[in-house]
C-alpha cells in the first residue's frame, strides 16, 4: 500500500502547528512557573513559603500525570477554553499543560545554574527583585535556557503523538492510524523518519543558537 | 563614616546557633582606608555585608553617616546603595555582557540619558586602565582585568564608599599589588573611603590606614597599623604581623656567634617611626669605641613611615657597649642584647624562634 502523500503533509504540518501553538503557551507558563519555583525558594530574593509549597507540588503532579491520562482527564477544561474537545486546536490545551511544568522544571534548573555571586552583586547595586530577574538571572542563564526549550520541543513532539487519540491528528496520528492499525510497515517508517528528520533539526538549531550565545566555536 | 555599634548576627541552622558577629564596636573615618583581618569564619564576611544590608544585625545598628540604613525604606535603601559600591573575591561580573555593559549595568537599573552613560562609563574604564577592553567579555580578561572591571562598576555610580570583600585573594602576587595600588588612587582621587576584608597582612600593610582584627566573630584589637604593628596585644595579632615583619633572628646569625665569642655582643633593633632614617649605626661607630656589622636587616614602610628590625653585631669592650646601647634606645627605637656574652636574653629568644618561624 502506498503512503498518502497528501495525508502526510497535512499531518506535518499538524504536527508543527500543535508544537509551535503548544511551545508559545507552553513556554510562557513555564517561565512563570520556573521563575517562580526559583526566586520564592529559601533564601532567594523573594523567599515565600506559601506560594512555593503550593507551586512545587502542582508542578509535580502535571509532571507525573502520563500525557495520554491527561489528554482525556481535562476534557471538561479543554472545552471550556477551546469551546471543543476534539480536533487539532483541542489537543493544544492538554499540549500546553504537559509541556508548561516541565519547562519550569528546565528553567528552574538552569536559573539555579546562575552564580549566587551574580545575584549578590546585583542585591549591593540596589536592584529591585524584578531588576534581578530581568537583568541579571535571565541573561546570564539565556544560553542554558535556549537549550532547555529546545529539549522541551522534542519532548513536546512526542506528546503531539498522542494527540490522535482525541482527534488531533499529527503525524504520530498517521503512523497509527494508517500504518499501525492497517499493518503498513512502510508508513510507519516514512512517519518515523520524518519525525527524526525534525527532531534532529530543532537540536541542531537549539546547539547553533546555544553555541554562539556562549560565543565558543 | 561607617558606625558599627554592638553589632551581633546570628544564623539559626535547625537547632543550632551560630555566631557570626558579637558586639562588634568599630569607627570607620572618612577618607579611611580601613582594614579587618583574620581568619576564615572569623566573621569579617559577614561584618563588610552588614554595611549595605545584604546581611541584616540580628541585634546592633550600623551606622552609614549617621544613618541606619535599617529604618528607612525600600526605596530609599535602593538610592543609599548607590553610595556604596562592593567588589568581590570572584569579581561576580555578568559573562553574557561585555565590559561596558557589566560597568553600566548599576546606573541602567535607575533613570540615566544614554549618552550620560556612555560617558561616564568610559570615564571609570580609562581610570581603571581598561578603555581598550570597552568591548570584551569578561572570560576574555585576566583576573586583575576582571577585579579593574568590578571596581570600575563599584565607582561608577560615584559612591563614597567602597566595600572590598578578599578582593585580591583569587589574585597572584604581583597583581594584587597593582590592584592595591589603584585601591589606593580610588580612595585619594576621589576620596572614597574604603573598608576592605582580608585574610593576607599584605594588603593591610600595603595600603591600610587602619586595621582592626577579628576572632570568633569579635574584633580583639584594632587601631592605627603602625601601633598595632609595632605593639600587637593579642596571639593572632603577632601572628598576622609577623608574617609580613620577619623579626625572627635567622639561624645564620646563631651559627655565626658560635665562632665569635667573646668580645661580640648581638643587638636587635627595632624602628618605629621616623628616627630609622637617622644614620645611628653610622653615628654609634663613630661616638664609641666599637666595631659595628649589620648582619641582617628587615626594614618595611608603613604609611610611608620606615617600620622595621636590623640585627648587628657590635665589637667591643662590655662597657663601651653598653654605652652605645644607651646610646641608640629612644621613644622610636628599642634595642635590646640578643646573644652575647653570658646574656641572659639568649634563651627567651631562642624559644621565640619557633613561634615565629611559621608565620
């Protein structure tokens, strides 16, 4: 059985289109979150017991709830942000809530890569806590924060496979569909290959960006 | 002026307590170049991070020309800062941003024209000697280069004083000095007085004025550095003094006075002050009937003022002797009979000799 050309470039960009959508959002609450996660921390500039013991465990719980659980568990709340819980636009929602709380965990990690020197230097010039952040720990940490997107959009590309489940099509949905389900062994090869294909790509760009950040090579 | 007045900090880690700072007292002038030596947990970390709040007294107040800075508010504090500039062991600069970036970055977190920037930035960069590095980064520069960047940043938004935390301790020897030096121009040409912590007497001799030394969170002496050098009161102290004032008699000068006896007398002198620039050893040779030798000398300035010891070696009858060591003591100089004939002094400085050695 030959592979549809016609399908498969409607699933790649189905794919893309979930991944970039689901990265935007994805990032911002990630940011928040992670930035949060870090500056509410004991002994950070803007220490809160509160909301960092509320934070933490949130975060936790997104992160072991297995994406295909969570595609169909928030159905109710997909609904009511998208107005539908199927299709490619739904699958987004339950995308972003996956993604957002493993980029804080990323970005928390890289956040606390920063020198605790740099944040010091920063407290005896006088900066405010959102001088701090925006000033200081961002850019210092950009390089090690491009790279944690990027491993965030691989990681993101293989959720967007599951997508299929509630209707959002992608090209995970195509090697199941049509090559896992009708025994085409040639389908799921050409899916996969691709799905390498952009996989490889975003790491090469994330390195190159990373790399000339941190001005080596 | 910096007031420290019964400053105590306490950290609180589970169930114990540590003590970092007890009752500090201390009075830093204008114009100062003060020094705090002593050993690590000492509590002198944590005494210079007091003075711009990033440590708050658990009891005490810290007085920043006669304001507390723990009374006013946020805001306020945030414009104080600017007075007070730090630098750091680990220079702390930002490895994303070049050098003009890193040494503009205190006046950008408040409102300044750009070009007032600029200007100023390159103002403080050709002070500190690095207006060619404008646009490097900092993994690009040497570590004295790095330290020129963090004390250009500390001036930049013109404060009055300036706080060095071990700022020449990650530095080799010869860059220290350099770093000293420019330390020193800061406090003359632009009148900032400095409070600098350390734990190497080299750069209290160097360039400090004043000098204080800390133990067990306590400061156990403190003073003028010629008093204190030439009259320590406490252990730690004679330590920090003697590893940069060698005043140990070195086991050369003992293997010599094996062979001479007799009619050699050996005398230790010490300077404080101006009188080491008066020519005694040649005046003694000539009043009395004696033979001088210089066999060892350590002659250091402090504040400008020569600060030291030679050790001579005086051939001659008992009694002229004696006359010529009348003759040298004074306010500014003390000698005393190190090892001579049937003295009672060799002992006492035999045992000394240990004591010293390792400092």
């Amino acid at each position: 059985m030959e592979v549809n050309r016609q399908i498969l470039i409607e699933a790649i960009w189905e794919t893309l289109y979930m991944v970039s959508i689901a990265l935007f959002f994805g990032a911002i609450l990630g940011f928040i979150l992670g930035i949060t996660l870090v500056v509410t921390r004991k002994g950070h500039i803007l220490e809160n017991k509160v909301i960092f013991s509320i934070v933490n465990p949130i975060v936790n719980i997104f992160r072991s709830i297995p994406f295909i659980i969570l595609l169909v568990a928030i159905i109710p709340f997909t609904r009511l942000i998208v107005g539908t819980s199927i299709g490619t636009t739904a699958a987004i929602v339950p995308l972003v809530l996956h993604v957002g709380p493993y980029i804080s965990r990323l970005i928390e990690n890289s956040l606390l890569e920063v020198d605790d020197g740099i944040i010091e230097a920063a407290k005896a010039m006088g900066a405010t806590p959102f001088q701090i952040i925006r000033k200081f720990l961002l850019p210092e940490a950009f390089p090690s924060l491009i790279l944690s997107v990027t491993t965030a959009t691989i990681g993101l590309i293989g959720a967007t496979a599951m997508a299929g489940a509630v209707g959002g099509g992608g090209l995970g949905d195509v090697a199941i569909t049509y090559g896992y389900q009708r025994f085409d062994n040639v389908t799921i090869l050409v899916t996969v290959v691709i799905l390498v294909a952009i996989v490889q790509l975003i790491q090469s760009i994330g390195n190159i960006f990373e790399r000339k950040l941190r001005r080596v090579g | 002026m910096i007031e420290f007045r019964k400053v105590s900090k306490r950290f609180v880690t589970g169930k114990r307590t540590i003590t970092a700072l007890e009752d500090v007292e201390l009075t830093i002038n204008k114009g100062d170049i003060f020094g705090v030596i002593g050993f690590s947990g000492a509590g002198k970390s944590t005494l210079i991070r007091t003075v711009n709040l990033l440590e708050t007294p658990t009891s005490g107040e810290v007085l920043i020309e006669g304001k507390n800075l723990q009374k006013i508010s946020k805001k306020e504090l945030r414009e104080e800062k600017k007075n007070i500039g730090m630098i750091f062991q680990h220079f702390n600069l930002l490895n994303s941003k070049t050098v003009f970036e890193n040494v503009a970055m205190p006046l950008l977190l408040s409102k300044h024209t750009k070009k007032e920037v600029e200007q100023r930035v390159l103002e403080v960069l050709q002070f500190v000697g690095l207006e060619d590095k404008v646009k490097s980064y900092p993994d690009q520069l040497s570590g004295g280069q790095k330290q020129r960047v963090g004390i250009a940043r500390a001036l930049v938004t013109n404060p009055s004083i300036l706080l060095c935390d071990e700022a020449t301790s990650a530095l080799d020897p010869q860059t220290t000095k350099s770093i000293l030096q420019l330390l020193k121009r800061v406090n003359e040409e632009y009148k900032i007085t400095i409070l600098i912590i350390t734990h190497e007497m080299e750069v209290i001799k160097e360039i400090c004025n004043r000098v204080a030394v800390m133990e067990n969170g306590r400061v156990i002496e403190s003073g003028n550095i010629l008093d204190v050098f030439s009259n320590p009161q406490t252990e730690t102290a004679r330590n920090f003094v003697s590893s940069v004032v060698h005043d140990e008699i070195p086991q050369s000068v003992y293997r010599l006075m094996e062979i001479h006896n007799g009619r050699s007398h050996i005398l230790k002198i010490d300077f404080v002050g101006l009188s080491s620039g008066q020519p005694i050893i040649s005046q003694v040779a000539k009043k009395f009937n004696v033979d001088v030798n210089i066999l060892f000398g350590n002659i250091t300035e402090l504040q400008s003022i020569p600060f030291g010891n030679l050790i001579v070696e005086v051939v001659g009858d008992s009694i002229e002797v004696q006359k010529a060591i009348d003759f040298i003591q004074s306010d500014t100089v003390n000698v005393k009979e190190v090892l001579g004939h049937g003295s009672k002094q060799t002992n006492f400085d035999r045992s000394n000799l240990g004591n010293v050695v390792h400092g």
